[in-house]
C-alpha cells in the first residue's frame, strides 16, 4: 500500500512540522474589540454592563465585518 495519495500527490505520513493554525484577521478584529468594550465597561459601568457591551460589539461585529 502506497504512503501517498495518487489524487494529492503528498505524503500521508506526518512530517514533524505543522504550521499553526492562523487566526482570520475578522476574529482578531472581533476578539479585540469585544475586549477592549469589555475592559472599558467594567472600568467605568460595572460587570453585567461590560458583559452586555462586549456582546452587543461582537454580535454587531460578526454582521458588519465581511
């Protein structure tokens, strides 16, 4: 049995070296915000408000962002 596949033409066995996994730039985007209005809402309102804010950012966030 051949360690390739015929229609990929790569090696199945593991090579020891993986890049790692990349985070898409609107989920850094989103992660980053959402944190920030988290920090500034627990700063200055309290935990439940800054919790509110972070969710209202990333809902709003994930239906802007492309």
């Amino acid at each position: 049995m051949p360690l390739t596949n015929p229609r990929a033409g790569k090696s199945n066995v593991q090579s020891g070296h993986e890049d790692p996994p990349k985070l898409p730039i609107r989920w850094a985007v989103i992660l980053l915000a959402a944190g920030f209005t988290a920090y500034l809402g627990h700063r200055y309102a309290g935990p439940i408000q800054a919790g509110t804010a972070a969710i209202a950012v990333t809902t709003l966030l994930h239906t802007i962002l492309p």
